[in-house]
C-alpha cells in the first residue's frame, strides 16, 4: 500500500478501497453499485486506479481479514492513518454514504465488512442517521 502521507482525496479512495476488498473479494455488484452513485468522479480517481486500489487493498488487507475475522495491528494503524488525512466533514460523510452502499450491496453485510465500516463511523463521529441523510440527498438528484 501507498504511503499513509497522501491527500486527503488519495486517503479517502484508499479506505473505499479498503471496504470493497474487506470480505476478502472483490463483488461486482458492489462496483456497480459505485459506477450507478458516481463514485470515482466525486473522490477524484479514475475507475481503473480505483480498482486498481481496491486489488491491493484486498491482496494486503481483505483476505487476511476475511481469513481472521479481526484487522491486523498495522491495518489498524494503516486506516487511522488514512482517516487522519481525511479532515474535511463532508469527505468523510461521502466515504460512509459510499461505504453504505458497498457493504449492502450484495444483499447482506459480513462481520469484516461491519467492522471497517463501524472503525469509519466511530473514527470521524458519523453517525448512521447522518449516513441515510446522504443516501437520501443521492435518491433526489
């Protein structure tokens, strides 16, 4: 993985990346789910460097999660990194509203896909009711 010294937009596609890879594979359906909400343009990346992003982070942090049901010490320390970049209130509610999207988008939310989603929550006080406010706003445009 990239350097934990990134911009805050770098950071934010790479803990996006982190949720698509967190049940240790990469579903299509939740990467439609994030071509229908237009989620590489609004983080500011290219699909294919997303993607890209997403196969590192399930080689370096998916699978092992998927295999051990709890985030190694240096993924944790990897994403607290990442979240830190991330200052801006509304970049961090984008990457939970997108988040949202992914872990729900095969039709149910693994136990690895739970707890990265809920360290994002917690880490920057989203709260859900925050999170169905965006998903909202997203229905009406």
């Amino acid at each position: 993985m990239p350097s934990t010294t990134l911009a805050a937009a770098d950071a934010a596609a790479l803990l996006l990346a982190i949720v698509v890879s967190a049940n240790g594979r990469i579903d299509p359906r939740e990467v439609a789910a994030l071509d229908r909400l237009d989620a590489y343009q609004r983080l500011g990346i290219h699909r294919n460097d997303f993607l890209t992003r997403a196969e590192s982070a399930l080689e370096e942090i998916g699978r092992p999660l998927s295999e051990t049901q709890w985030l190694r010490s240096s993924d944790r320390c990897l994403m607290l990194a990442l979240q830190q970049a991330v200052a801006d209130p509304g970049l961090r509610l984008l990457v939970c509203r997108l988040s949202a999207a992914v872990i729900t988008a095969d039709g149910r939310v693994t136990d690895d896909e739970r707890q990265v989603y809920a360290s994002l929550l917690s880490r920057w006080g989203v709260t859900q009711t925050m999170v169905t406010h965006a998903i909202m706003r997203d229905r009406r445009h």
